[in-house]
C-alpha cells in the first residue's frame, strides 16, 4: 500500500540521517587516537622548537623551516591535528556547540597550511606571519571560549579561563614590544597542548549535563547533489549535510594540493630553490592530491545523484498507489 512505502521511505531517510551522523564522530570519539597525537606532537615541538636556542630572534620555528622543510611539514601536520583532535573532542565530550568556537576551530587548521607551506620573504612572509599570528588565536578562542561557556560551573573553569586570557594578552604585548622569539611561539603551545590533556584525560574539570540537542533538519539531497558536482572538491556539499569534519578534509586535501603545486613558487621551495626534477616531484604530489579531492567529490555526488533517483521512483509508486 501507498501507506507502507511512505513509511519504508521515511525509515530510509532516517536510517541516512543517523548514518550521516555516525560518521561524524568516529575520530573525534576516539580518546586514545586523540591522545596518541596530542603526546606527538608536545614531545615533537619541544624537540623540534629547541635544536636551536629558543631565545634567539632568529630561532623561531619558522627560521628552522628554512634549513629543514621536510621537518617543518611535519610540525605543521603534527600540530594542527593535534588541536583539531582534541579541541573537537574537548567540545564533544563536554556538549559544547558554541559557532564562535566552532568556526575558531575549523578555521585554525588552514592557517596552519598557511604557516607551513608559504614561508618566504616578501608578501610571502606576511601571509606566513598572518597564518601563525591565526593559527594561535584561533585555537586560543576556541579553548577560551570554551572555558568561559563554563564559567560559573566550577572553580577550575574560571582559573582557567582567566589564565587563557592573560596568556594571549601577554603574548600579544610582548610581541608587539619585545619581538618575535622561538620561546614566545613555543610556551603558548607548550601550555595549550598540556591544558588539552588535564581537560580530556583527567577530572579536574567536572562534565556537564548535557544539553538537549534540536532535531536536525533534513536536508535536500538533489542540492547537495548540486553542490557536489560543482564545487565538491571544496567539501560544499558535505558543509551543507552538516558532515563537518568530512567537508573540512575535503577542503584541507584541495587547498593541501594547490599549496603543493606553487610551492616552488611561493614558499619553501623557493627559500629552498626548488627546481627541475625536485620541483616536479612538487608539482606531481600536488597534482595527485587534487585529482583524489575531484575523484572524492565525484564519487560523493555519484552516491547523492543515487539517492536522489531512489527518493523520487519512492514518491512516483506512493502516488500511483493512491
């Protein structure tokens, strides 16, 4: 009966809706996965941030980027995972759903590509320092912002958010007066990445109750499908069925591979003179990493095109039923 397959068809969706779901939170779920990179990556960027004299002007990070590129890539990748993953599971597992915050941390690891990959002079390397200057702040404001949503729950959470702000604030000034510095790149991170761990795996921060959660809204899967076919290789269409961490890869893996294809031109290959054969090699990873992000948007809007057909031959024999 016409009843029958609207009902098997409502049962579809949803069963869609909630598989959606479950593949938003398999990593961010995953303590240990978050731990094993959080502890990588402290132990990496003390040893990496201290194979020269930290004090030094000319001992940032950055300055050990010149002279060891491969080591700098991954610093970047290491770091960056490192506070995605746990800030998200951080949110997740205190039931926080702030936009600020949530932007903050999405936005973050792109100014970590930024850092990494364009490390030049000229405008180069005001885009460089753009992108580290953001990438602190924004993993700043997600973990401050999160400390003040707590707030007025318990004692930790106000010394905390207190001493986030004060950090950030003395960050700033001595940047501003002082100069830049290896150490004044590393102790913020240092203290961040030791604050991520006494939140996540210890409880000297009380949880929560959580929150109730609104219903989702379903979403139109001939959009979507839209979506992908035209700018899928930027993760629009995952953006739109609300699979963050999906659409964020996506979009990482497109702006990964474009960063890799002018590098050479751009950042450590040119610092690094990066030419012939080797820029090649530049140019070839690049190129390989950007026809995956195309094949992944095509693969998705392939499945979404399916989807669709199926919905509408479903409301075709429910009518005809009638």
């Amino acid at each position: 009966s016409s009843d029958l397959i609207i009902k098997i068809y409502r049962e579809e969706r949803k069963m869609m809706q909630n598989s959606q779901e479950q593949k938003r939170m398999p990593l961010i779920e995953n303590r240990t996965l978050c731990l094993t990179i959080l502890l990588m990556a402290l132990v990496y960027n003390v040893i990496f941030g201290c194979v020269r004299n930290p004090l030094g002007e000319e001992n940032t990070i950055s300055w050990i980027g010149y002279d060891h590129p491969f080591a700098f890539l991954v610093w970047g990748g290491l770091t960056a995972a490192a506070f995605f993953l746990n800030i998200s599971y951080l949110y997740h597992r205190y039931h926080y759903a702030g936009k600020i915050g949530t932007i903050s941390l999405y936005t973050a690891p792109m100014m970590a590509m930024t850092v990494i990959f364009i490390n030049d002079w000229g405008w180069e390397h005001v885009l460089h320092w753009i992108g580290a200057i953001g990438f602190i702040a924004l993993n700043g404001a997600a973990l401050l912002l999160f400390f003040l949503h707590h707030f007025k729950t318990h004692i930790s959470y106000k010394i905390t958010s207190f001493a986030v702000a004060g950090m950030l604030l003395a960050m700033l000034v001595i940047l501003l007066t002082v100069g830049k510095s290896g150490l004044l790149e590393l102790v913020p991170m240092w203290i961040a990445m030791i604050l991520l761990f006494l939140v996540n795996f210890t409880e000297i921060y009380p949880v929560t109750e959580q929150a109730a959660v609104p219903a989702a809204r379903a979403k139109d899967r001939k959009k979507a499908e839209k979506l992908a076919w035209g700018l899928g290789i930027f993760g629009a269409h995952q953006f739109y069925l609300s699979c963050w961490p999906q659409g964020l890869g996506h979009l990482w893996m497109t702006y990964v591979g474009c960063l890799f294809c002018l590098d050479r031109f751009i950042g450590m290959g040119n610092i690094n003179g990066i030419e012939g054969e080797s820029a090649w090699i530049y140019l070839a990873v690049g190129f390989s990493i950007l026809i995956g992000s195309a094949a992944w948007a095509v693969c998705d809007a392939l499945e979404l095109h399916r989807g669709v057909r199926k919905e509408a031959r479903a409301y075709a024999y429910a009518s005809q039923s009638r």
